[in-house]
C-alpha cells in the first residue's frame, strides 16, 4: 500500500473514532427544539410612555436586550421575533423553570443607587393564639401590634404627603416590607460595565458590579458623603438592599447582596450585564408548550430517516453491488459524522432539521455515484483499476465541489436570514454537506484502495 493511501486510512480512522466517541452515549447528547422537546412560549407586549414612546428603534432595541439576555441564560435556538408594531414573541425551547425564565426577560432591570432619606423597618408578624397562655394576654399582644401598625401606616401617609409635588423624591419596598422614602440618585445601571454572581465572604450569593470611570467618581463621592448612613440599591422601583456605608468606598466596585438564592443572584448579573429594556413591557400570554408533538414527530422523522436509508443502501447494493457495499459504509459515515457535528457545535435539532438528516441520507450518495461512473468510464477505456480510481476521484472532485458548495451557499443563506426551526434545518444541511464530501472524497477512496489491495494481495496468494 502506498503511503498516501496508508495516511488516507489512518485519517478516516481516527474520524470515525473521534465522531464516535462524541456520539457516544447519544442519549441526552443532542438538543432538542422548542417543536420536538417544548418549552415556554411568552408574548411581550411593548408599553410606551410620553418621555419613551414605542418606535421600530425602541423594539428593535428590546429585541437585542431580550436575546442577549436568553443568550447569557443559556437558552439554545431561543426564537424571538417582532409580531406588529409593539408585540415581541419569545420562544425558549427546554426551559424547565418558565416562572424564572419570565422574570429574566420580563423586569426592566433599571438599576439605581438612591439616596435614603428615612426608613421604616418592616412591620413584624402579627401575634398567634397558640403562643400566649390565656386569651387575655393575646389579646393584649394583638392590641399592641395594631397599634404599631397603624404607627406604620400614618408614616406611610406621611410619606406620600411628602413626595406629592416634589420631584426626586420617592417611596419604596424591599422584600421584607421595610418602606424608604428615597432621595437623589447617585449612580445607575447605565454605569456598569459588569455584574457577577458570587458570593460574600460567610458564604451568600451576590452580585458583585463594577463600574466605569464616570460610575466609579460618582459612587466614591455618594459612599463618601454618606458614611453611617444607608445607600439603597433599587432595580425597576423595589428596594433589593439598603446597606449601611462603612467607609468611602473607591475603585468602582460594589456589592448587591439580599436573600438570593445562587440562581437568583445569576438571573439578577445576567439582567444587569445585559443592560436595562430600553420601553416597559407587559407579560401577554406565558404557556408551556409540551413535547408531545416532538414525540410524534421524532418518531415520524426516525421512520422517515429509516426507510430513506434503507431504500438507498438496497439501491446502491443492487446497482453497484460490492462498491455499493463501500457507498454504504461511506454513508453510514456521513451520518456519524453528522451527528458529531451536532454535538459538537451543541446545535439545537428541530423538525425541520430531522427534515435536513433525511435529505442529506439522499444527498450522501450523490459523490459516490458521480465517482463509480467516472472510474466505469476508465476502466472502460482500458485502464488498470488503480489508474481507473485515482482518474475517477481526479475528474468528479471539481463537479462534487461545484455541486455541495452552491447547496452550501442556499443553506449559508437560509441561517443568515432565518429564524428558529429554519437556522436548524440550515445547520443540519450544513453539516450533512461537508460530512457527505467528505465521505465520499476521502473515505470512498480509502476503503477503495485498501479493498483492491487486499483483494490482489488474496489473489496472489
């Protein structure tokens, strides 16, 4: 065996042997569409305000801020597209938490450190009959927390008396009822240049921020002239913590830290890093689409892929019969490889990319056969086998080349202008290409050569 022929071997070897053991186990490899697997389905609609009404900009911008936040959530193949003038559909295939994956997309994410000018703790829980010994004592118990609660409520009052007219002014919640009356604001999202989830120093999930040069002046100089006293870190209007300033604080970092769990604090980073929507949307519809017409059709595109396959490999056996055989082992080839390449690039199967597989099963013998009646050509005209291969191979790579590059450039096409389940189908025909070329090209002629030189090495002997 020539050495070209030896290294040919060895290339389609360590191949096949790679693409298998990314295949392999295939269960859970693959990722599937929001068609074959569901997910959460959510419309969005736009709601503009006088300062910030609706424009093709403005929901061209929320789109951009929607996908880079689905992007940093780890959502695969996320379809999201306008629907008229102010509605924004959302889909996000295998989300198993659409609550969450709803406050990621659906918050503002405005971020604002405000000045606090006075503050009321959160009311404590009401008193329990079961927790005092005699009615009477709970009934005192109950009198006094009503008491402290309309304490609570006029200060409400006169919290909202005091905002009435007064610009910069502000009154907000946190998480466990505390009120603020806010002041100016200090620095605000627009600021950051990143936001992290991590944790603090006994072991709770934060959001570490880091901010520009412009940010990192004007949060030294609010940390500064509010030493001792409370700086409250509000996102979309909620107060998500008031911690107390230590000391000046330079270097344009800081810390949001509040009762988050670790995903929380990672859906709060990615909110922040992706910047704030640039209109307020209201949720529309929010469902989750079931997998059972995945299931369906999974089993339709497996029959369908089956049957293809089947019916190629019996044509190329009756027609070209032991280099039918080789055709065969080429195209089971391309098939791992395609595979593989699915895997590998974690690219999202939808149905019309099972539509793809299908037509790549075609596609995968077309090299093969443009390559046997170009070496039946030779041989006809009295050249030895050998010279008949190399001949063959030689005149049907241009055409092969010509042939799967304006394919292609149609599938290159298709990705670039589509959306969803049509960028699937693109990368699955994509990858069927190049695999199909490959097999034919490289791994035809290797089994080829190595067969012949077996053969008459066993007709000698």
């Amino acid at each position: 065996m020539l050495r070209s022929d030896k290294w040919r071997l060895m290339i389609v070897i360590l191949v096949i042997l790679a693409a298998a053991f990314t295949i392999y186990p295939i269960d859970g490899k693959i990722k599937l569409g929001l068609d074959l697997k569901g997910g959460a389905h959510i419309l969005l609609k736009a709601k503009g305000t006088p300062e910030n009404p609706v424009t093709n900009d403005s929901i061209d911008r929320l789109i951009a801020v929607l996908r880079n936040r689905v992007d940093q959530y780890g959502v695969t193949e996320p379809v999201i597209q306008r629907e008229g003038q102010d509605r924004v559909i959302v889909d996000l295939p295998g989300v198993s938490d659409p609550e969450a994956a709803l406050e990621l997309i659906g918050k503002t994410a405005q971020l604002e450190f405000r000045e606090v000018l006075s503050a009321q703790p959160p009311l404590p829980p009401g008193p329990q009959r079961q927790n005092y010994d005699s009615q009477e004592e709970y009934e005192e118990a109950l009198s006094r927390w009503n008491a402290l609660k309309e304490e609570r409520d006029a200060f409400i009052s006169q919290l909202k008396d005091e905002v009435k007219g007064k610009a910069g002014l502000a009154i907000s919640t946190d998480d466990e009822g505390a009120v603020y009356l806010l002041g100016k604001v200090y620095v605000t999202g627009k600021s950051l240049v990143d936001a992290k989830a991590t944790y603090d120093n006994i072991g709770r999930p934060v959001v570490s921020l880091e901010f520009d040069k412009e940010g990192s002046k004007l949060f030294e100089e609010a940390t500064a002239a509010n030493v001792g006293k409370q700086i409250a870190i509000v996102l979309d209007g909620k107060v998500i913590s008031a911690p107390v300033v230590q000391e000046r604080i330079s270097g344009g970092r800081a810390q949001i830290s509040g009762r988050f769990t670790a995903k929380a604090a990672q859906r709060l980073a990615i909110m922040l890093r992706a910047g704030a929507l640039p209109v307020p949307v209201e949720i529309l519809e929010n469902r989750s689409v079931g997998p059972t017409l995945g299931a369906d059709s999974i089993r339709s595109g497996l029959k369908a892929g089956l049957i293809g396959a089947i019916l190629v490999v019996v044509f190329m056996f009756i027609y070209y019969r032991w280099l039918g055989v080789v055709a065969n082992i080429a195209l089971f080839t391309a098939m791992l490889l395609l595979f593989a390449g699915l895997i590998s690039l974690k690219a999202t199967l939808t149905l019309p990319g099972i539509a793809g597989i299908v037509l790549s099963i075609g596609m995968a013998v077309d090299g093969n056969i443009l390559i046997y009646e170009r070496i039946k050509e030779e041989l006809r005209s009295g050249k030895t086998y050998y010279a008949s291969v190399d001949a063959g191979f030689r005149k049907a790579f241009t055409t092969i080349v010509d042939a799967n590059l304006t394919t292609l450039l149609a599938a290159g096409v298709l990705f670039y202008f589509g959306s969803g389940p049509i960028k699937g189908f693109a990368v699955t025909l994509s990858i069927g290409i190049l695999a199909s070329v490959f097999s034919a090209v490289v791994v035809t002629r290797a089994l080829l050569q190595t067969f012949y030189r077996l053969h008459r090495a066993k007709s000698v002997r």
